[in-house]
C-alpha cells in the first residue's frame, strides 16, 4: 500500500509543463439586449468565481489548461453552464441568459464529478443553504425533510438520523467536506454533528452508491458541500441571528471570509443555546435542551501546480437524553445539561488537492476525523469512547473532449475505537482498515443519449482483540476480513428539451458494524445482543425517472425496487437477561423495499410559485414480516408568494405550506402503528436595504396550529412524548463585504 502511494505521489509531482490564461467576456439580458450586473460566474471545480459589473463584464485570470465547465446565475434566468477548454491564450465567452420561473439545476459534484444534473444516470437531488433557512427548524438534519424520500429518525430536536426509503443507520452515508462521516451511526440515538453554518448546498443519492463511496452506501449518500470561498478581489462577512419560540432557544453565527488574487481563506463560529422543547399539548419534553459550540477555519491557494485546501471544522455538544431516569429527576425547564446527557466533541482536518494536466485531472484528498462520545449519568460518565479515522483518495479524472470522460481512483480508510475507562461499555476497542479500487465512466452518443457504467471492488480487515463470549465472562477475539465487488450502469435519454428519461441499476454492499457483531448488554432503553455470524449485506435496485420541464411548469417522477440479501436488523426474542429485560437480537434476512417519489414545480408568474410532492416507501421481509424504521406515506405543498420591491424593503415573499403524513400499519412486531396527522407552516421574509446595507430578516411558523402528534420515526413516542408544537422563528442575516487583494 506505501508503495502505491509513494508512486502516485511521484506521478503528481513529476515534471509538469504548465500555462495559465483567462476568460472574460459580457452578460446580456437575451430578450431586450440589456447589459446583467451582478450574474455569478463560478467555475465549481476551481471553487473561482466572480460577479459582472455595471457594464455586464467579468474577467477570471490565472487559470490553469484543461477543459472546465463554467456556471452562469442570476436569480429569475435560467442558469448556463459552458464547457470551455482553457489554453494559452485568453478566452472571450459573451452570454445571453434567457428569465425563466422554473428553477433550473446547478453543477452537482456528488456524482460524476462537476456536470449537469440532467448528465447523471445517478439521480442526485440538491438543496441549497438559503432554502434551508425558509422554516423554523432547529437542526439542519431536520431540514432536509422537506425532499421527497428522505425522513428523519428523530428523538427531539437535536437528535436526527436520516432514513432515505426506508434505510437509516449503518445503511446511509453522511459525507461532511466530501469524507464520509464515522459517527457511531448504528444507534438511531447518535446524531450528526453538522453545523447550521457555513455549507452553501446539501446533495442527496437516493438509492446504491457503494460504487462511489465503498460500504455503508446501501440506501444512499447526503453530502454536505462546504460553502465557496468569497469572489477574487473580495472578502465578505455575515452575521447571523435566529430565535425559536418551542425552546425559547437563539443562535449566533459569525463568518469572514476573502480572495485574493491567489490565496484564499477563510472563518467561521457560532453557538447554539435550547431549552426544552414544549409538546404540542402544551407540556415540556424534560431533560431535552442541548447546548452547541462550533468553529471552521479554511485556506487555500491558486498556483500554476493547481489548487489546493485545508479545513478544520470542530463542534461541540451537549445534548440532553429523554429517558426514564431523567425523566425522574430533570423538573426544571433550563439550558443547563447537568446530567443523563451525551457530552460529544468533532474534529476534523481536511486536505483536498487538484493538479491539472490538460486533458487529465488528478486528485490526492487527505482527512483525519476524531469523534468522542461520553454519556453523562446521575453523577458521573457511564460511557466515555473516541473512534479516530484516516482517509486518503487518490482519483485520475480523463476528459479529452465534451462526449467522453472517465473516472479511476484508489480510497481508504483506517479506523480505531479507543475505550477510556468508564463503566459501561457499548462496544469493544477495535480495528478496520479498508482499501478499495474503482472506475467509472461516462459517454455520450448523438449528444442525448448519456450512458454511465462503473465497476469497483472494496477489501476490509476487521479485528476486535477482545470478545465477550457470554459463557462463565470468557472472552475470544476477532479476525475477519470481507470483499465485495460492486457495479453502476444506467442512462439519460434526452428525448427533448423539455422531457428526459433516467434509468439505472446498482448493487451495494454493508458488513456487519461492531455494534451488530458484539453488542452485549443494555443500550438506552434495550438490552442488545451481537450475532458474531452476520453476513455482509448486498443490495440490487433499478430507478426509473420522469423529468418534465417548460417555461412554467416541471414535473419529477422516480420509481425504485431494491432487493436486499442478509438484511441486518435488530429484534426481539423470548429470551431474557439476567436483569429481566427481555433481549433483542441482530438478525437477518432477504427482504425488498420497493415505492416512488413524484413532484411537481408550478409558476404561473415571477409572483407566484407552487409546489407539492408524494413519497411512498414500502419494505418487507421475504418471510412477511415487515422491515422497522420504514417511514409515513406523505404529502407535502406550498405556495410561495412573491411582492413588487419597495424603495428600502426588497425580495419580499410569503410561504405558506402544509404536510399530511398517512396513518402507518404495516409494521413489524416491535413496533407499533402510528396515527395520521396534518401540519401547516407558514413564513414571510424581506430584505431591507438601507444605502448600501442589506438586512435580511424572515419570520416562520412550524405546526402552526399546535397540532399533537408524534411521527412513525420519532423515538419518543415509546416513552410517552409527542413531536413538537407550534414553533416560530426569527431569524436575522446581514451581509457585509468589500475589495480584497493579497
């Protein structure tokens, strides 16, 4: 393995001729002519971008060669992206951008690399930051459940595990900087730990991506994409405010960031303070306050070599547990966690490295993440663990022209599990280290047809040095390895400009986590019992997608069956343990999860826009019996209300929106049956601007009518409590900015 790193690290820092140009030209608007001012003009891939000034002219110097795809945006007009191929010499390019109510999608990077949306075989779904901000949720996590097919496993509102059609846990990826997060992810009770700030966009893979990103992948991948770095020759700031009335909690955010002519950099920190959230019937959840913390630095450089970046991101917090014990001696409704709370601390470092060579493009990413996970009791830690993770990726990327291009790449990854000493142990110190090899390719014929095909194996050693066998406390070990070999094809059909068709099948793969192989005593609220025997899991799923779109309307409709081998899930059993808590065993079984996602964009003017979706998920064991966690049936609308500028308040809107999630029966035994509820929201926003100053100020409701009701995903329903009640937000931005050079 050293030896294939140093060689790859030789071949990118071989003797490289290289030259820089620069593209500039002019924006016009293409029915009257007019010159644009302020159209974003971003190149994704260099993170460079720029705005055009009064004249409606932009300029990008220092590039490198090669070919690179250019993003042209301005909020009302559909947004151009132009593959141009740098060269020695500068490089006009003049664009006419045509105004269009439908919303028109940006460059993605989850899947093949930086291209068009409509070029993916793998269907990728892509939500921007200042959508997010459009409702009073508190967690970022829980935002995202306004895509179709994507819910959340949720314990109060600092505690989200994401289930992406009917799969959660150790079956979803969450990439924070591009690396996959290791995050104990096999308790439904362990969130996240992704900052409400600094991230411009979230993408989402439904369905097998192990071809991308190896195992774990089998119900899909959210990648949280760090937000650009500011334009060259600028530095910008914003500080943002927020308060929620359900927890009687505020936020604060502050970030800086600039870019010179080569170097860029940036900063950005905050905190969180909720209290404990009130049910809508009026009652206190007890002991379900969190407190936040939150630091990101980054820097990086432009060079005639290629660009390069560094991250750090760290996050604390303390977050507070709704169970029995607490429950009996929390009373006070405070922000205080003073005890039976998770004390959770994230750090992680990032390097990403490009090197461009004209048609090749060469890619060296480095990551090193601690996470520390300590629960908190009546009067001391009970649980104290660390899992520590290297991550290395190394990708050769082929582009000689616009029809063809192909992807081979070499990751890995190196993970250990560090017990400090406290009294309960969740699972043992172990070892894992994963290497694995891939290509994909993509080819385009008669330029509307995309086909897409890929291959990748994946290799695993697993080693726990210390077992509890559960016979008289004797104790083995284990030494295990796993393989697996994993394959994308599919297609998008242009059949016009309007109307294309997405088809695509893919397999994945999950081994056994440790949790699943060894866990032995009581967890929260459960007794838990490991199978030392479990198989890896292997997924099959075919997707099929609609898309539609015209001037004012847009139409989405994704199909999916997915065919699972050695399903992995917890149940329970009739035997009991020594304390008298009946056990739950890690067991498995072939099973299949089938249902579709359908969606629909209508702007009859700039003033009006209307939306609504559908998700339908069902899962099912081949023996009958039901799969857990698979999510309501649900209907989600909205009505978003656009006003005429005012002289100082500008970007006026109001939204008003509603979800009815059906009632749930088809469930397995351990789980009950959930009723149907009906949830209205609602929000206005505005932008004051006075002189040169703009402040952006929105004001949302979530559950406006205070409904009571708990979700078929909420894990608090089986001590009793209820969802949250009504909640209102305010929140504050102020934009600040301003010339740079270094």
């Amino acid at each position: 393995m050293n030896k294939i790193i140093v060689l790859l690290s030789f071949l990118l820092m071989g003797n490289f001729v290289f030259s820089q140009s620069e593209i500039k030209g002019n924006v016009l608007d293409k029915k009257n002519k007019e010159s644009m001012v302020g159209v974003s003009v971003y190149i994704p891939e260099l993170q460079r971008g720029t705005f055009t000034d009064k004249e409606g002219n932009y300029r990008l110097n220092n590039l490198p060669k090669g070919l690179f795809t250019i993003q042209f945006s301005y909020m009302g007009y559909k947004t151009q992206n132009k593959e141009v191929k740098i060269g020695d010499k500068a490089i006009t390019l003049n664009i006419m951008l045509t105004s269009t109510y439908i919303y028109t999608p940006e460059v993605i990077v989850t899947a093949m690399g930086y291209t068009s949306q409509h070029e993916n075989a793998i269907k990728v779904e892509s939500i921007k930051a200042q959508d997010l901000n459009h409702s009073a949720t508190i967690n970022i996590m829980n935002k995202l459940s306004e895509i179709p097919g994507l819910n959340m496993i949720s314990q109060g509102p600092a505690i989200s595990s994401p289930n992406i059609r009917g799969l959660s846990l150790s079956n979803v990826l969450v990439l924070n900087n591009g690396f996959r997060m290791n995050n104990y992810q096999f308790s439904e009770h362990h969130p996240y730990l992704i900052s409400n700030y600094g991230i411009s966009k979230v993408e989402l893979i439904k369905g097998p991506a192990s071809l991308l990103y190896g195992s774990d992948a089998v119900g899909g991948v959210i990648n949280f994409i760090e937000e650009q770095p500011a334009a060259v020759g600028r530095i910008e700031s914003d500080i943002n405010t927020a308060y929620y009335s359900a927890t009687n909690g505020y936020e604060t955010n502050i970030g800086v960031k600039a870019h010179g002519k080569k170097y860029y950099w940036g900063i950005r920190t905050g905190m969180q303070e909720q209290g404990d959230f009130v049910q809508g019937n009026g009652h206190l959840v007890p002991n379900s306050r969190s407190n936040d913390r939150n630091v990101q630095l980054s820097t990086g450089m432009n060079t005639k070599l290629g660009d390069f970046s560094l991250k750090y991101s760290f996050k604390k917090s303390k977050i507070g547990l709704t169970t029995p014990q607490a429950i009996l001696f929390v009373k006070d409704r405070g922000y205080n966690n003073e005890m039976w709370f998770q004390n959770l601390d994230y750090h992680q470092l990032s390097s990403k490295n490009r090197f461009y060579f004209n048609k090749v493009k060469l890619e060296s990413n480095f990551s090193f993440q601690t996470n520390r996970r300590r629960i908190f009791g009546l009067d001391k830690y009970i649980v104290d663990m660390r899992l520590q993770n290297f991550d290395y990726e190394f990708k050769a990327r082929y582009k000689p022209n616009n029809n063809y291009q192909q992807i081979v790449g070499i990751q890995g990854n190196y993970t250990q599990n560090i017990l400090a000493n406290a009294p309960i142990v969740v699972i043992p110190n172990y070892f894992q280290n994963d290497i694995s090899v891939f290509t994909l390719l993509q080819k385009d014929l008669f330029s509307k047809l995309h086909l897409q095909a890929g291959i990748r194996y994946d290799y695993r050693k697993l080693y726990i040095p210390k077992i509890n066998t559960g016979i008289s406390d004797s104790y083995s070990h284990l030494d295990t390895t796993y393989q697996s070999i994993n394959f994308t094809a599919g297609a998008t059909y242009e059949i016009n400009d309007q109307l294309f068709l997405r088809l695509n099948t893919a397999s994945a793969f999950r081994t056994p986590n440790v949790a699943e192989l060894t866990q032995d005593g009581v967890h929260e609220t459960r007794y838990e019992r490991g199978n030392i025997h479990l198989k890896s899991q292997q997924s099959h799923e075919a997707d099929l997608g609609i898309h539609f779109h015209s001037t004012k309307f847009s139409y989405d409709l994704s199909l999916f069956y997915n065919q699972i081998g050695h399903y992995i899930y917890l149940a329970p059993t009739t035997d009991t343990a020594n304390n008298g808590m009946f056990i739950f065993q890690y067991k498995q079984s072939n099973a299949k999860l089938y249902g579709f996602e359908s969606g629909l964009n209508y702007v009859p003017s700039r003033y009006f826009n209307l939306k609504a979706n559908y998700a339908y998920t069902k899962g099912i064991q081949d023996n009958g019996e039901y799969l857990p966690f698979i999510p309501q049936h649900k209907f989600q609308s909205s009505l978003n209300i656009n006003f005429k500028d005012l002289p100082i308040w500008k970007h006026n809107y109001f939204e008003i929106g509603g979800l009815y999630a059906f009632q749930q029966k088809q469930v397995p035994s351990e789980e009950k049956t959930s009723a149907a509820y009906f949830l209205l929201n609602a929000g206005l926003g505005t932008t004051l601007k006075i002189g040169r100053q703009r402040f952006n100020l929105s004001i949302f409701a979530n559950n406006l009518l205070n409904t009571t009701y708990v979700d078929h995903l909420s894990e608090l329903k089986s001590i009793g409590y209820y969802d949250m009640g009504r909640n209102i937000s305010i929140k504050l931005t102020i934009p600040l900015g301003g010339k740079y050079s270094l």
